[in-house]
C-alpha cells in the first residue's frame, strides 16, 4: 500500500470475466483476491471491489449525478492513459478533452463507460490546487 491511506470504492457487475477484460486487460489494472462472487482490482493504488448483483444493471442518462475516476499528478500519464485506451479498443464515453481552458480549474478530461454502466472519468489538472482547492470558484462539472 503506498502512502498511508488507500480509497475504497465497490461497484456492481454481473460479469466477472467482462470486468476482468474491461479493468485487468484495457485499463492495465492488477487483479486481487477473486472468487465467483467478487473480484478486487489494484485501480491505480486504490481498492476497486467489483461486486457481482444479479439484478439488471441499467446505464444512467449521462455523467451526473454518479461517476468515479482518478485524477493523475503528471499530464504524460493522463496522455499514456489515453493511448493505452485507444490501443485497446475501448470506447469513449467521453472524448478526451480539455476543460475550463484559461480558467484555474483547467483539466484534461475523458471518460469510459465499463460493460455494466459505471462511469470513469480521468484527469489531469493544470493547476494541482484546483483539485481540493480553489473554493472561491464555484465551477464544479459542466455549465
């Protein structure tokens, strides 16, 4: 474990191998501990927990209110990432793009859409301090 706290987010799927194709084989992320219920994956240092439901799973009508992601320090792994997702195939769900430009909380954004309708979205800040900071702006997602 880097650091001394870790983030923790489960999700649900129905498909163990669809997740295995989706996280481990496109988005280069480490499996954990698996069985026919669950499955863990390494998600850039953090505990994703792919929980198999057998209710329907459903997408939502676009971005908000639910998505999660991560936020990359470097803009060459914001820019890898990118590569490594068109290499492998996947879709956008979100073209990658640049947001906010000119504005203290400029990013680089896209976002993915795994087999059971939850939302990813990656960035990369321009500014670090806009990530947690900046509360004198009121921007938060789109206009």
């Amino acid at each position: 474990m880097k650091g001394d706290i870790m983030f923790h987010l489960a999700i649900p799927i129905n498909n163990i191998t669809q997740a295995k194709a989706f996280y481990e084989k496109g988005l280069g992320c480490q499996v954990g501990r698996e069985n026919e219920k669950a499955i863990i994956f390494n998600f850039y240092g953090h505990q994703l927990v792919a929980h198999t439901t057998n209710e329907s799973l459903s997408p939502q009508k676009g971005i908000y209110p639910r998505h999660f992601g991560i936020n990359f320090a470097q803009k060459q792994a914001w820019d890898s990432l990118v590569s490594r997702v068109q290499q492998k195939q996947l879709s956008f769900y979100i073209e990658p793009k640049l947001r906010f430009s000119n504005q203290m909380v400029e990013h680089w954004s896209f976002f993915l859409q795994d087999p059971f309708y939850n939302l990813l979205e990656f960035k990369y800040y321009v500014n670090p301090d806009a990530i947690l900071g900046a509360k004198e702006i009121i921007e938060i997602g789109d206009r």
